[in-house]
C-alpha cells in the first residue's frame, strides 16, 4: 500500500488540477472577468500568533536585507519549526554576505520535540540560546550560534495577508492535507550582527511568516480533513481558470516538479515595493504557474496575480538523488491592463538542507534549496510604470522520488514557424532520450532522434 499511494495522490492531482492544462488546450478560454487586482490586507489576531500545537507541522520564519556600518550587504533566512512527521524540531539559520557570496549555514535539525518551546496568542519562542518574541506589528529575534549573534527588530509597514484568502477561506492543500499561511511581506529591521566577537550595526528590509497545518511529506493521504482539502482543491482551480486565459507555446513536465514541492521567493525592492511569489508547480517546469503573486505597494496595497508564467534559467544539478533545481526564475504575470515581469536569481553559496528520514518505499528525499541575488524588472498599470530593482531570496523545494530526473519539452509551432511541434523527453530512469520534430509547412516532415 505504501508504494501505491503517491499514485493514488498523483492521480487526484491530476483530476483536480492537472486536467486544467489539459482542458485548455482542448477548449481554449475565452479572458474572464477576474475582478479587482487589488486585495485587501488580512485579519491577523492573537491566535494566530501563537502555537497551534498538536498540528502536524508549524513554524515561524524571518528573511531580511542587511546593510552593516562596514557597507557590506547581508541577508539572513531563519524558521522555527517544529514537525510531528519525524517527530522533530529544526532551527533554520543561514547568513548570506551578499557582497562576497560566501554562505554561513548556522542551523540545528534533527532535535527533539520540546527543543522548540512556544506558546498560546503571542509569538514567543526559544530554542536553546535563539528566541523570538513580539506580535504584530513588532517582532524582537535573537539567535546565538557558533560564534554568531544576530539581534533584530522587525517593525511592519505593510500589513499581514493570509495567502488565499479570499479564494479558499486560506485553506491551502497539500496532498490530502493542508495548511494555513501569512505573511508580512516587509518590516524595517535594525539591530546587530556579531562574528568572531566584532560588533557590527544592521538596518534594512525584513519578511515574517508564519505557517501551520496537517500533512506528511512520507504518506501524503494522511493528516488534514479529505472533504476541506477537495474543497480548497476545487476553488483554487476555479479561480485560477478564471483568470487564466491562454497558454504560452511551450510548456516543460518534470517529474522533480511533482505538487508535493514548491517555488518560493520573496523581494524586497529598493522604491519600497516589495513581492511575494508561490508556485506548486504540479508537474510543471515551465509555463503556466499554479501558484500566486502578491506585488506589495509602499503603502501596503497588495496587487494579486494568478495568471502568472513562469521559466527557470540556469539550472543545478544535486546527483545523490537525481534532481535538478533553478538557480533563476523568470516571471510574467498579468491581470487586466496590470503587467508585471521580473528576473529573480540566486548570487551566492547555495544552502542546502536535505531529509532521508522519510518513511516510504517510493519517496527518497525532501531538497530545499534557498540563497539570495539580484531582482529586477517592471510593473505597469496603463497609465504608470514602476521599475523593481532589489533583492530577493529563491528557495525552490523538491520531493525527489525513485523515479529520479524525467522530463517532457512540448513547443508548439505557429505556421510562421512550419506549423508543428517539437517534442523532447529525457528519462534518467530508463536511460533514454528522445526529440520528435513535425512540420507542416511548406511540406510534412517527422524527425525522431534517439539518445542515452
């Protein structure tokens, strides 16, 4: 039965949202009326600061853009989290120096329940040395590890926003589980870093989520409530049909890129603006993203994106478990007359952080990559063009299975082009490699290549 149900799950998937892809190529859509682009901010109370405990897995995470009185430039990534699937408590914290590239991985995994205390209606966390206190909209981190200290405050000036939730009451599925997700996608931060006992004072830009639910990464059936995740299922997918409106010509599948892994970047611009991006890719490697944009205005309006394509750039490759993951990430999103494009890229070390500790026959490893770059691009409205320049943080995770690297290119040609497709799929599992050309025009033509 293990083995069969990333299968069955798989096979829901598909029924629920891979037909999407599938339904407009058969029946291409006519442009809906997807309503306003701007969505208001979300309701965050005391409980949702505070624990949810004995939910399947929670944490609570802090980026931020540091400028130090040296002039160097600094990010951070952390995460408190706890996870009953092991059981286990992880402390995420990796320090990034922008202006060298070089990576700081400072974390703890694979502790004991209990390493990580929290508690009811208020942020107030500990883990051994490292804490986290406040509630919105002022938050107080401190982490000691090795020879590092960091201290910051975190003040908002955008508000909170729960992903979704004005589409699936915030309910987001993950296999037959799911989980809940907000967010504040910009705070001032200052405070200090200390490394090898010198004292350095930061200011800059910082994101705070917090994130709980009921799934498992090793039996995605178990956990959560079946009858609510169909649910959130079937409204995130009428809501995405009704905004999407086409195709783009070429569409990538990846068997890496299964709905049990993720894309996620967040952006701190330098005009102020700032974005959230999330994309559970369903098997998709380039193309239409099932996911969400939040551009954020200085003024904390947030303008909401789900007609959104997305291709990787540059690509790594981790061959213990035969995977691939992009180290760049472009982005086109549309609603309306509002267009945003963006060019998000990894600059320095990457940090990897990798779980064998599943317990299935089918899946090998959970990958999670994550490093901070540059972010450029543009958002137009009509009538005003607002140019993003800043930085961001990338950090694409995976659910690798034994299946390995498996992958579909499909292009569609336009009679300016011969009218035809090109087709290539490469198969680490069966060794194989296979391009198909057909033209139309002027003459029908079929080319077949065979590779290893």
């Amino acid at each position: 039965m293990d083995t069969m149900r990333p299968v069955i799950v798989c096979c829901v998937a598909v029924m629920l949202l891979g037909v999407v892809p599938l339904q407009m190529m058969l029946c291409p859509m006519s442009p809906g009326h997807p309503g306003s682009v701007y969505t208001g901010a979300s309701t965050w109370t005391a409980a949702d600061e505070g624990d949810h405990y004995p939910c399947s897995r929670e944490w609570w995470n802090v980026d931020a853009v540091m400028t130090l009185d040296s002039g160097a430039r600094w990010t951070l990534t952390s995460s408190f989290e706890y996870e009953r699937e092991t059981p286990a408590c992880n402390l995420f914290l990796t320090l990034f120096n922008l202006s060298s590239g070089v990576r700081y991985s400072l974390g703890s995994y694979g502790d004991p329940i209990g390493t990580l205390s929290f508690e009811k209606n208020r942020v107030d966390l500990r883990y051994h040395d490292s804490w986290m206190q406040g509630s919105y909209p002022s938050y107080h981190v401190h982490f000691e590890r090795e020879n590092v200290t960091v201290d910051l405050q975190l003040e908002a000036t955008t508000p909170p926003k729960w992903v979704a939730d004005g589409i699936s009451d915030a309910v987001l599925p993950m296999g037959l589980g799911s989980y809940r997700y907000g967010f504040i996608p910009r705070c001032d931060v200052s405070g200090t870093l200390t490394m090898d006992n010198v004292t350095q004072s930061c200011t800059g830009t910082g994101y705070y989520e917090h994130v709980w639910g009921n799934w498992t990464y090793s039996n995605p059936l178990q956990g959560g409530s079946a009858p609510e995740t169909i649910r959130a299922y079937g409204r995130l997918a009428s809501w995405w049909l009704s905004h999407r409106s086409d195709l783009p010509a070429s569409i990538g599948l990846a068997t890496e890129s299964n709905p049990f892994g993720y894309d996620w970047i967040w952006a701190s611009f330098d005009n102020g603006w700032s974005m959230f991006y999330g994309n559970i890719p369903f098997w998709v490697s380039e193309g239409p993203a099932f996911g969400i944009l939040y551009l954020v205005s200085p003024q904390g309006r947030y303008l909401t994106f789900s007609d959104i394509d997305f291709c990787y750039g540059d690509m790594a490759y981790a061959p213990g478990y035969d995977a691939y993951y992009p180290t760049s990430i472009g982005l086109t999103a549309r609603h309306g007359d509002h267009h945003v494009s963006l060019n998000c890229s990894m600059a320095c070390d990457v940090h990897t952080y990798l779980d064998t500790n599943l317990s299935s026959s089918f899946w090998r490893a959970i990958y999670l990559w994550e490093s901070p770059g540059p972010a450029t691009g543009v958002y137009r409205n009509g009538s005003e063009t607002v140019y993003l320049d800043g930085t961001c943080e990338i950090e694409p995770m995976r659910q690798v299975s034994v299946l390995g690297h498996n992958a579909l290119d499909l292009t569609m040609r336009s009679p300016r082009d011969g009218l035809g497709v090109d087709c290539r799929v490469v198969s680490h599992f069966f060794g194989v490699a296979v391009r198909f050309r057909c033209r139309m025009l002027p003459f029908p033509r079929i080319d077949i290549s065979l590779g290893h």
